[in-house]
C-alpha cells in the first residue's frame, strides 16, 4: 500500500509537472512571435508590467491554491467533508475581497505606478489592460487548491494547458493589432515607444483570456462534480462542524504567512528592476537604454529560467496534500521519505536543466529568438543557470516547512535574503557597475540564503537532513558529462548543418547522454524507478539495452 500511495504521489506530480513543460512549450512558441512583435522596447515595457502584476498575484492568489489544498487535504484526511466545503466556501470570499481590491488598486493607481514607481509613464496602458486578471486569478487560486486538496492534480494540470492556449492565440494577436495602432498616435521617436507600449497592452489581452477560459473550466467541473460532494457531506458524521469565523481564521492564519513568504521571494524581481532602472538612470542612461535592456533580460533570459521553475513548483504544489496526510498519521521517518523523494526527484530534472543552459546557452537562444541580439541573454543565462538550481531547491523546503506548519520560517528565511540580496544588488549595480548582469547574480545570492536557512530549519522542525550524494553530487557529475557531450555533438553537426538542426541534436543527445551516465553512476536504484511513473515500462527498457542488470 505504501508503495502504491507514492506512486500515485509521483505520479499526480508528474502530471502536474508535465503540464508545466506543455504550458511553457506553449509560452515558448508564443512568446517568440511576441517578442519580434513586441522588440526590445516593447518587451521591456511587457516585462515590468508582469512584474507588477505578480506582485498582486503573490499578495491575493499564489498563496491560494497552497493554503486551500493544505487546509482541504488535512480535513478530507480525517473524513471531515463538511468542514472541507466550508474552507472552499470562506477562500473564495477571500478571493472576492481581496482579488476585487488588488483589481481596481492597479487599475486606478496605473498613472502613478506607471509614472512615479516604474519611471515607465507609457506602462499605464498594460497595466490597466493587465488588472481584471487580478480578481479572476484569485478564482482560479480557489477552484485549483480545492482539487489538489483531493489529491488530483488533473483538473489543474488541464486548466493550466487551456489557459496558456487561449493566452498565445490572443497575446500574438492582440499585440499585432494594438502595435499598428500605437504608431499613429503620434510621430517620430514617440510613434515607437506608443507603439511598443501598446503592442504590450495587447500581449496582456492573452494573459486575461486565458485566465478567464481556465476558470469557466473549471467551475464547469466543480459543477459536474457537486453531486458527489453533497453525497458525502450527508454522510460526514463529523460531532465538530467547525464555524464560518474559525475557518475564516485558520485560512488567514494559513494565507498569511505564504504571502509574505511568496511575496518576499517574488518581490525581489520588482525591486530588482526598480533599483536597476533608477541606478542605470542616475548613472546616465536613457529610459529606452535600461527599457531595452530589461527586455532582454525579461523576454528571453525570465522565459527560458522560468522553465525549470514552473516544473519544482508543480511538483512542490502536488508534495503538500502528500505530506499533509503523512504529518496526520504518519511518522517522523514517513515525512522524511517524502521530503527526500520530492526533493531528488527535483534536482534529478533540475540540475541537468541548468547544465543544459550554460553547454548551449547561445544555440538554444539562437533557436528561439532567431531575430534577436541573443549574446546578452545568452551570458545571462549561463550565469543564471546556478540559481535556477537553488531556487527550485528552495521553492521544495518552502513546500516542507509550510506543510508541518512551520509557516513563519520561510517568511523569515525570506526577509534575511531579501535584504543580503538588496545589498548585493546595489554593490553590483552602482560600485562593480556590472550592468544588467548584477540583476542575475544577485537572484545567486538570494536563492542560495533560503536554501541555507530552510535546510537548517528542517533539521530543527524533524530532524531531517538532506542525502548529498544521490540527490545532488551524481546528478551533477552526470549533468557535467552531458553537457560535454552536448557541445561536442553540437560543434560537430554545426559544421554541416544549419544552426537549429544541430541545437535539436545536440538537446536530444544530452537527454540520451545525461538518462545514461545517471543509471550508470547509481543515481536511482531499480527500487526507485519502479516507484516513478511508468517506473516498470522504463526498467524493461533499461534491461533490454543493458544498462540495468
């Protein structure tokens, strides 16, 4: 049975992290016509208006889908299906209040954002489009949290592919149209910068309707689904209903400190940009110069980094009701066995995908960028490459210590790295004077502060201590080899074929090489293949070329 149970762990996983590489092939193959359409500046303007928008994302909806799920998942753990609705029922008032008030904050406050915080005065017309998102992502925090809460990561998973359909068809389109309607509104140097500035608004249009699709989706199926719940909340014999003012409680004792947390996290990229275009403006540059430049960094270097970070929050999203049930009735050695399954499982996807940038860091942004200036971005993402490692690791040990909750230690852990990350930054930017390039090896430091201060909370909350070797040492050495086989087949075929051909290659034969050398070095056993998913399929595979006796 328990094996059984984290194969089904592993597997809601899986599907939620192959969800995330379909949504951001997805946003790949969209977010490469935008950003020709949208150009350096337009992308720069589309960028800082994200980050705004995750900003009020992370203080009325991110934390939702976590706190509903952790809350709904402890309560069906003990059969408890009337108190399960009645946190359902409290998190979307939440979401109403607080998602309706971030709404009309940025949509009335867009002048003074745009003008007085961003330095950006044309920024207005994204962030007005961009505001109605607000309110319906809350929704959606709800709706996705109540069905992770039930262990099924496969309404979310769906969700999340239509959203991000819907969102490329109108992001391309909406930023086509809206960008030749910016250049008549006025001439010369300012007929551009209306017309990126709009051809941004339009890209926003995408964002919200598929956001709105997503959610119709899914309150469809909470509707399909009602029969089944009244079924079982007339069967819940629970003696202790608890009361609409204690569940309001719990979830603000819950959603609290996530926010925080999250926010403190996310709010580096805010503060990032803010500091970077008021250092770079004091040290003489122009608005379009540092615009420019923070569209490199947003439209290609945030694109690819968000990746592999999309795929450890998945996984980290479908830890939680795991862990939960296992602080109720397990043991301390069960939550230990799942922090450390979750956490190699990670690092077993992530760190090869970080070797990957630096050995084709250039080729890969060729391929995907083609009509870009890719040797910025492409640096970048060497650098960047490191704290892609550590803030995955730091998105798992987040997800351990909110589910024993322990849920003011990341938010501490958060706000020492947030200042060390603020210093540092500033050091980079106005005394190194390393440009744009300070912003990505700041974000190093930030994730590699969390990492140290969760991991020594974790052993201080159970005891646990991370496996070193399995988890990151072989992957690593693994990665290492693939990475040299990877350039090396790219150097190779690039002398005969065209750029993107051999990049294809190469990419394929750095999954071949990497899958290899970790079967080879003893980085996953035949015991913890068999419980991944589709673990038996892989073992006959592996037998039958030999690399597993």
């Amino acid at each position: 049975m328990g094996k059984k149970k984290e194969n089904s762990f592993l597997m809601q996983g899986t599907i939620l992290a192959a969800a995330a590489i379909i949504t951001k092939i997805i946003g790949l193959a969209y977010r490469i016509p935008l950003t020709n359409i949208l150009g350096e500046e337009g992308n720069g303007y589309y960028g800082v208006v994200f980050q705004v928008y995750n900003l009020a994302l992370m203080l009325t909806s991110y934390s939702m889908p976590m706190a509903v799920s952790k809350l709904v998942s402890e309560r069906l753990a003990k059969r408890q299906y009337k108190n399960a609705q009645r946190v359902f029922r409290s998190a979307m008032t939440i979401a109403v209040i607080a998602g309706g008030a971030a709404t009309l904050i940025v949509f009335f406050g867009a002048g003074f954002i745009g003008s007085k915080i961003l330095k950006m005065e044309l920024s207005v017309y994204a962030l007005r489009t961009l505001s109605p998102c607000i309110l319906i992502v809350a929704f959606l925090g709800v709706f996705r949290g109540y069905f992770q809460g039930h262990r099924t990561m496969i309404p979310t998973a769906v969700s999340q592919i239509l959203e991000q359909i819907v969102n490329a068809v109108f992001s391309i389109i909406g930023a086509y149209f809206l960008f030749k309607i910016g250049l008549g509104m006025a001439e010369g140097a300012k007929s551009e910068s209306y017309g990126a500035a709009l051809s941004a608004a339009g890209g926003t249009i995408g964002t919200v309707a598929g956001a709105l699709t997503a959610l119709v989706f899914l309150v469809l199926l909470y509707t399909a689904y009602t029969k089944i719940v009244r079924q079982r909340v007339r069967r819940d014999r629970t003696r202790r209903v608890e009361s609409n003012k204690k569940i309001y409680k719990v979830l603000l004792l819950t959603l609290a400190p996530v926010i925080l947390s999250s926010t403190l996290s996310n709010i580096t990229n805010i503060l990032d940009q803010g500091l970077f275009t008021n250092v770079m403006a004091s040290l003489g540059y122009t608005e379009k110069e540092y615009t420019s430049l923070l569209g490199l960094l947003n439209g290609q270097y945030d694109t690819m980094v968000g990746i592999p970070f999309s795929i450890s929050t998945a996984l980290a999203s479908s830890f939680m009701p795991s862990l939960v049930a296992a602080i109720q009735v397990g043991t301390r050695r069960e939550i230990h066995q799942k922090i450390d399954l979750i956490t190699r499982f990670n690092m077993m996807i992530i760190i090869p995908c970080a070797a990957g940038f630096i050995a084709l860091a250039r080729p890969i942004m060729d391929l995907l960028f083609f009509t870009q200036n890719n040797e910025i971005p492409a640096m970048l993402l060497r650098i960047g490459a490191f704290s892609v490692i550590l803030l995955c690791l730091s998105s798992v040990t987040n997800a351990a210590l909110q589910g024993m909750d322990k849920m003011m230690q990341p938010v501490k852990n958060a706000a020492i790295a947030l200042a060390v990350h603020t210093v540092a930054l500033i050091i980079m930017l106005a005394v190194f004077k390393w440009n744009v390039y300070g912003v990505v090896v700041s974000k190093i430091v930030f994730a590699g502060v969390i990492c140290l201060l969760n991991s020594r909370d974790l052993k201080r909350a159970c005891g646990y201590v991370q496996e070193k070797k399995k988890t990151f040492l072989i992957p690593a050495i693994a990665a290492v080899i693939m990475g040299a086989a990877a350039m090396l087949v790219y150097k190779v075929f690039a002398l005969f074929c065209p750029g993107a051909v051999a990049t294809i290659i190469a990419i394929l034969a750095a999954v071949i090489v990497y899958c290899v050398s970790l079967v080879m070095l003893g980085g996953v056993s035949e015991q913890e293949l068999l419980e991944m998913p589709k673990g038996t399929m892989i073992i006959k595979l592996l037998k039958k070329v030999h690399l597993l006796r």
